[in-house]
C-alpha cells in the first residue's frame, strides 16, 4: 500500500494464515483459490499459474482447457473462434457460430477444428491452428500466397515469410530454402565485405557483376579496371581498394562516410541522422563528422548521450487484471503494484487524458464508455470513481482513443456485423458517426494530436490493414496480406512513427506517417506481442508463449535492431489486455492543439492542414454557417473524486467506500482486534459512568433528608388501592414546581406545591437551594381528619388542646 512498497518489505513470518477458501503463494501473500490456474498473475511472482494445472478444479462458471488444465470464464467457451486456453481447446470443435451456418467470420480461415484464425496466419510456417490444417502442402493450399510485397520473402515450397526470417538459423520455410547456403554468408570471413547498409555483406565474385547484393548497393558502386596498385587504383585516399578476380577493383569507404554518388572514387560524410534513425532517441541535429543528440522538455540526456529519460514521476504501466485497472510502477528505488480500480469488467481498450488526470476505457460486457480520475502517483487516500459517459448514437463500443490537445474521444463502435468510427468531446458530448460500417474486424485505434491524424488497425479478407483519418478522409497505408496487426502505439518525439505488434508473426513493426520506410523492430521465436506502447527509448507490450508458457508484460529496444531479446517486466498479465504508459511526459505538453482557439459551436476536429467544425449525429449547420450547428449547447460533464479511507475501497454498484477485509469503523481506520479492544474501553467507561450518578444520586438523597421538616406524623409509607396519589414538591406557600410528566408518562400541567416557610423547624428554608422535603398530599389528609377528631370534644364545651407539632 505504502508508494514506495516498504510495507511489504522483510515480512517473513509475519504474514497472516490464509484460511482454506485461498491459495499461498510462494511469496507469501493470499488469494482466492478461484484466482489460481486463471492465465493472470494475482500473486505478483506468477506462483499461482504453473505450467501444468491438470491438477485445478474449475468453478461451476469456468470452462478447463484441456490440456493445460487453466480455467477462463465460461461464456468463452465456443465464443468466436479465437482461443483463450493456450491449447486452443475453448474454441476447438465447436458448432456454428455465426448466421448462415458458419463458424468463422468471411475474412477468416476456418481450421479444420472450427478454431479460426487470420488468412495472414495461413501458410506462415507457423501451426496457429493447433492441427497442422493451416500449413497442408499435400493439397496446395500454400501455393496461393503473394510475396509480392519488399519486406516479403518467398520459399520455395510456397510459404510467404518476412524477409528477417532469412539466414536467421532456423528454418522458416519448409524445405529449408530460407537458410540456403547460396543465400547465407557470414561477414566474419576475410573475404567478405560490408555493406554500407549495415545488415548484409557480399564477397569478391559478388562486387561488380551488375547484380546487387546489398540493399544500398555498395557491391555495384565504385567499380573500375584501374589496378590497385597503380595510385590506389585511383581511390580516394582514406578509400580502400580491393582488386578482383575479374581484373576489376572496388573503391570501400571506411565507416562513417559513404560513396559520392557523383563521384564513386571518393566518399561523402554520412548524415548519421538520416540514415540511421536509432542514433538519437529523440531529436538528432547533423554535424559535420558526427551529430548532437537533443532531449524535449520534460527530459533529460542521459550518461550516454544518444538517449532521453523523463523527468517527473516514475513510469506506471496501467492494464487490466480480473475485475481490476492496476498500476504497475518499477524503478530502481520504487517497486508499486496495486489496483487503481476496483469492481471493473471486461475491459477491452483503454487510454488516458493526462491534462485532467482522467482515464477512460471500454467496458465491453455493459456496453460502454467509462473515466475516472487517476490520483496522484503517491496518493493512499484518494479513490477514483468510474462513471459511465453518457453517449448517444453509439450502441456497442470496441475500442477507444483519445486525443488530450483537442479534448476529443475517438471510438469505434459495433453496428450490426460492421464497426463505425466515431467521436465525441472527451466527457461524451456531441457525439458524431465519421465513417458509418467501415471496418470488419478493428483492434486498436491510436491518435496523433501534431498531424491531426487517427490511425485505425483492421482485418478484412485481404489481410490485416492500417488505416490513417486525416480529419476528412480515410487512407490505408499500410496492407499485410501475411500479417495480423494487434495493436498501434505513436512515438510522439521520434518522427511520430507509427509502431504495430503482429501476434501472428511474433512481431513489431514501424513505419513513418505516410507508412513508408518500414521498421522491423522485434522477432522472437517464442514470444507473441499483443498490446504495447512506446515510452523514452523502448516499447512495452504484452505476450503470451507459443510453446504455452506465461503471459506477460516485457520491454525492448524502439530501434530496428531485429533484436530477439525482450526484458520481463511481470508475468500473468492477459496477452489481450491493453496497455498504457501514464507519465506527465509520455505524451508531449507543446503539441499543435490545431483546435484551441476554434469558432466551433460544437465539435472541431484537427486536420492534416488546420481544423474543421461539425455538428452533432442528426444535426446540421445554420444556414449559411460552417461553423454553428442547429443543436443544444450542453454543459460540460466533468468527472470527479470520491475520497475513501486508506483501509477502503470505491464500489461502482453502491456509490459507497466500502472496508476492505479485516477493517471496520466510519473511516475504516479500526482492525478486528483493535475493534474489540475500543469496545472494552468504552463498556468500563460506562460502568465507571454509572458508578459515578449512583454515588451523585445517594449523596443527594443523603443531602434531601437532612432537609426534610420534623413532624409527627409517621414518616412510613402507605399505599392506597384505588386513589391516584402524585408526590409533590412545596417551596414556600404556594410556590410551584411543574414536573411536566405524571407516573404514566402522561404530560400532566398540574404543579406540585411545596409547604409553607412556617411550617418548617426555626433554622430551615425551603429556599436553601439543595433542601427539598418530601411529603405525599394524602398523608396530610389524613393527619388533618385525625387532627379534627382530637378537637372535637371541645365542642361539647370541654377543654381543647393543639395538635403537638
């Protein structure tokens, strides 16, 4: 709970018993036995998801894969087509799924055990159905691919693989032909050369045959019959010159420099800012021999030189966990994994506005668009509160994007069997269709505010598909007949190039804004990116294992160094599961906001070129206007805190802050056993109370009886059946004291009269305060009939003597 983690430090013997509805984890912690075997990481060292779950029992909401033995939802089970059991046995066998007797949607390929894939994973080289039927070459099933495209690489046996996959050691292509020895050389041999490029060599019988072997063709370049003997063979001097076989000799430049395309016996200074874009992580400013490397506001350079670090808070990587939105920061002096958000479900996109510290995401199972605000980083009391924008027009939202410089939410939603883009303010406001059933099969959606640009990833029969909305219209700009792209992340400060993961072929790609100067970033043989994100010099993104490991979170490299090394950041996180970096400097705060200072009535939406005003779904513009709409001006919806206990938590359903486990109290700031020790305190404090008024109580009584008249009359008590006699208070003659309720409880105004001053002993006053004597009107009846009696024989003349008070 603690920012820094310091409460969960040195805890080794001191962790509570977990009681038998919940597993241990290996580092001590407890969780629900229901979470155990459920593809997530809820212990925090991924102990509560082994390899092998044979063993689990599933709930009776559960469906168990077959295989591993994890258990996932059971509305999953023959849901549509795409696995969620690492075995694929969720999806595998199933019955029609869609309308017209069919299993797998028109732009899949249906596999013969009814798992569906995309047509790009067909004849990849790759099982991705689970069995075999995707890549059968009895049947010539392989000999319909297309490799036209550069990056492509066409086997021999009909497979289309990418190009890296080549002379990388392992055979892509079923009968090898990617690992030829024609086609494979090592540049650790004498007699090969390099290329300026970089990534390929070519030897002596290669140079100078008019067919070149390097992408940049520095084989073919520089080529002459001058012997090199004779005055370096007219080579430049800081050039080499290697004679041939054929008689020829070539002109190299050494590192750094390049041929002088005017003159090929000389050489050039290399733009190291041009051609090659991983020499600066950000900003690269040309020198002559070298460059300077420039870090934006908010950054600093860092020991190297070439790379930038955010100021600022630490990074925190947001995603879903179960019900949960968690926050996962790791530095080197601060470890924080918690839940942000609570009682969340089925969480398909998400983004965040960092400007106003709100988050927003998909709730896909309700139907819905939902924010909350996001505490601060080291804040333990606050809790956000998710709301539900309320947006019309819109019936079944996928995937959402924000863009924070224009104060706009991008969407894509679900109309009947199509998907339509469409956009509001950021609180839900004028919602507006941009592109009515466009998209089949959309995964992510990602938005650059400086180009006003939004970037939309797609699957149609033809393959995966990039799609770029420049405000006005709709451009593909990338198409990958052999690929699948999954999710998009923008590099703000680096070109504002675009990067894709693409499961399918275990994958990230980049490309400029245009889609030109195309990028491989990462390959693993293993690992299978899904969702990601791009901070300071690397790339984030979730995977899950081929060979049916864990999922997780890893990092690596933003440079196109074709690299199969990935950094593990956490296991058991959803392959699926969205993911955001949430820093103040992830995203740039001096972008182009093209529509701050807009005319708009209503919505105004960026342009490649400035903005442009629209009205609301089923309105239009004023006559004569292009600017006000004939709509309702409606006030901004602005989200909200709900500041909860440390100990507690917000609950959606309720409205409420809620105790969490073991804590009790109005703030819940009590445990269990400090419950029991306050209520043991407050009983003897009431004991010790009513001591004190008892002892009050008698000392008063005590005090009353030293006031009270000596009479003659019995001081004893009688009780008289049937009369109604109410003890009355005298003070004076006929003063009155109104109790205000008689022995029934009944409100009685009749005032109690006190005896007269006379009647008293010589030292009393029933005006000393404290001095009340009490005395029951009937007994005085009766003493004055007996009084009267004793006088009557006077009457008869003889002597009469007084009552002897």
């Amino acid at each position: 709970d603690c920012a820094d983690g310091s409460d969960e430090q040195d805890c080794e013997g001191q962790y509570r018993e977990c009681d038998e509805h919940e597993f241990r984890c290996d580092n001590q912690r407890c969780i629900p036995n229901r979470y155990r075997c459920d593809l997530e990481n809820d212990c925090g060292d991924n102990s509560d998801e082994p390899g092998d779950c044979g063993d689990m029992t599933c709930h009776s909401d559960q469906f168990q894969c077959v295989t591993s033995g994890h258990c996932i939802p059971e509305y999953k089970h023959c849901l549509d087509g795409v696995p969620d059991c690492p075995d694929a046995s969720d999806e595998a066998n199933c019955g029609y799924r869609f309308n017209d007797n069919k299993y797998c949607r028109d732009w899949q390929y249906t596999c013969n055990n009814t798992v569906c894939i995309s047509q790009s994973a067909v004849c990849n080289a790759q099982d991705d159905c689970g069995d075999g039927s995707d890549e059968i070459h009895s049947s010539n099933i392989c000999h319909h691919v297309s490799c036209e495209a550069d990056y492509l690489y066409s086997c021999n046996s009909g497979e289309c693989i990418y190009d890296f996959h080549v002379c990388n050691g392992k055979r892509e292509c079923s009968d090898g032909s990617d690992e030829d020895e024609s086609l494979c050389h090592s540049c650790d041999d004498v007699s090969m050369h390099q290329c300026h490029s970089g990534n390929q060599c070519f030897s002596d019988t290669q140079a100078c045959d008019d067919e070149p072997d390097c992408d940049d063709n520095t084989d073919e370049i520089g080529c002459h019959t001058q012997a090199c003997s004779d005055n370096n063979g007219g080579c430049e001097e800081s050039m080499e010159c290697i004679d041939l076989e054929s008689g020829d000799h070539i002109c190299l430049c050494p590192s750094g420099l390049r041929h002088d395309p005017l003159n090929h016996k000389r050489c050039i200074d290399i733009n190291e800012c041009e051609e090659d874009w991983s020499s600066c992580s950000q900003e690269c400013e040309d020198e002559k021999n070298g460059f300077t490397c420039k870090c934006a506001d908010g950054f600093k350079r860092s020991v190297t030189k070439d790379q930038c670090k955010a100021l600022g808070d630490p990074r925190t990587l947001l995603f879903p966990a179960q019900d949960n939105i968690r926050r996962l920061v790791t530095t080197a002096s601060v470890y924080l994994e918690a839940d942000l958000l609570s009682e969340q479900s089925s969480i398909s996109s998400l983004d965040f506005i960092y400007d106003n510290s709100t988050i927003y995401w998909v709730d896909e199972a309700n139907k819905a668009i939902r924010r909350a605000l996001v505490p601060e980083f080291d804040s333990q009391s606050v809790t956000p509160r998710s709301e539900r924008l309320q947006i019309k027009h819109t019936d079944s939202p996928k995937v959402v994007a924000l863009d924070w410089a224009n104060d706009l939410l991008y969407w894509l939603d679900q109309k009947e069997d199509k998907y339509s883009m469409m956009v509001s303010k950021s609180d839900g406001r004028y919602s507006k269709i941009l592109h009515d059933r466009q998209f089949i099969a959309p995964s992510h959606m990602a938005v650059s505010p400086s180009e006003g640009r939004v970037y939309i990833s797609d699957m149609d029969q033809e393959g995966g598909k990039i799609y770029m909305w420049d405000g006005n219209a709709l451009t593909t700009i990338v198409s990958e007949p052999s690929g699948d792209p999954s999710s998009l992340a923008i590099d703000h400060f680096k070109q504002n190039r675009l990067y894709w993961a693409d499961y399918t072929n275990k994958a990230i790609f980049s490309v400029l804004p245009d889609g030109s100067d195309r990028r491989t970033i990462f390959y693993h043989d293993n690992l299978r990116p899904y969702s990601l994100a791009v901070f300071e010099s690397e790339v984030y993104f979730t995977a899950d294992s081929a060979s049916g490991g864990d999922s997780g979170i890893f990092t690596t490299s933003k440079f196109d160094k074709v690299t199969t090394e990935a950094s593990q950041v956490t296991l058991g996180v959803q392959m699926r599961a969205p993911l955001a970096v949430y820093q103040q400097h992830a995203r740039p705060a001096d972008v182009l906001r093209r529509c701050e200072n807009h005319p708009c009535s209503h919505l105004c939406l960026p342009t490649s070129s400035e903005f442009r005003c629209a009205c609301p779904e089923g309105s239009s513009f004023r006559a004569g206007s292009v600017t006000h709409c004939k709509a309702e001006v409606e006030q901004p919806r602005n989200a909200f805190f709900v500041f909860c206990g440390q100990n507690s938590y917000y609950e959606t359903k309720s409205g409420e802050c809620i105790c969490k486990e073991g804590y009790h109290g109005t703030n819940c700031q009590l445990t269990s056993e400090r419950k029991i020790e306050v209520v043991g305190i407050l009983v003897l404090a009431f004991i010790s109370l009513m001591a004190v008024v008892t002892l009050m109580a008698l000392a008063y009584r005590f005090r009353a009886t030293l006031a009270r008249p000596m009479q003659t009359v019995s001081n004893t008590v009688s009780f008289h059946v049937g009369g109604r006699a109410n003890p009355s208070f005298q003070s004076g003659d006929h003063d009155r004291v109104n109790l205000g309720r008689d022995f029934d409880g009944i409100v009685d105004d009749t005032a109690i009269a006190m005896p007269a001053e006379s009647h008293l002993p010589e030292g009393f006053s029933s005006h000393v305060p404290g001095r009340t004597a009490f005395s029951n009107p009937v007994y005085e009846v009766e003493a004055a009939q007996k009084a009267a009696a004793e006088v009557a024989p006077a009457d008869d003349g003889g002597e009469s003597s007084a009552p002897n008070l």
